[in-house]
C-alpha cells in the first residue's frame, strides 16, 4: 500500500519559522559536507542555536574534521 498522507491543519506561524530555520541549517550543513567549503560549514555551525559564536563554531568545525577526518576527506 505504502505510505498514506495525513490531512493536518496549517502549522502556527511559530512553527513555520522554526520548520524554515532548521531546513536552513540542514541544508547549510548538506552543502558544506559535499562541497568541503569551510565557510559554509561555519555559517551552518554559527546560525545552529547551540553555538554562541562564530569563534566556538570554528573549534567545533576544527575538532569535527579532526575527529572524523576519514569520512571527511573534502576538508
């Protein structure tokens, strides 16, 4: 049979935003893992809200690569 859809009321507009900054983030993070680009992986870590700042995004950027430098070969 597969996979039926749910009809579901429209979400609030809170719920809205937040479903657009999470894909934001998530394609942010698609886009730096393929294409390598530091800069975009910065942007996706510094727009995540767990990260305060462009400076804790870098380390973390850092100590991913380092940690995981295998499956990472693009950086």
């Amino acid at each position: 049979c597969g996979a039926l859809p749910l009809n579901v009321d429209a979400f609030p507009s809170s719920a809205k935003a937040e479903l657009i900054f999470i894909n934001t983030w998530e394609n942010l993070a698609i886009e730096a893992a393929i294409t390598g680009d530091v800069e975009t992986a910065i942007e996706a870590f510094t727009i995540n809200p767990l990260i305060k700042s462009g400076e804790v995004a870098k380390t973390v950027l850092d100590e991913l690569i380092k940690a995981h430098i295998r499956y990472l070969p693009q950086y």
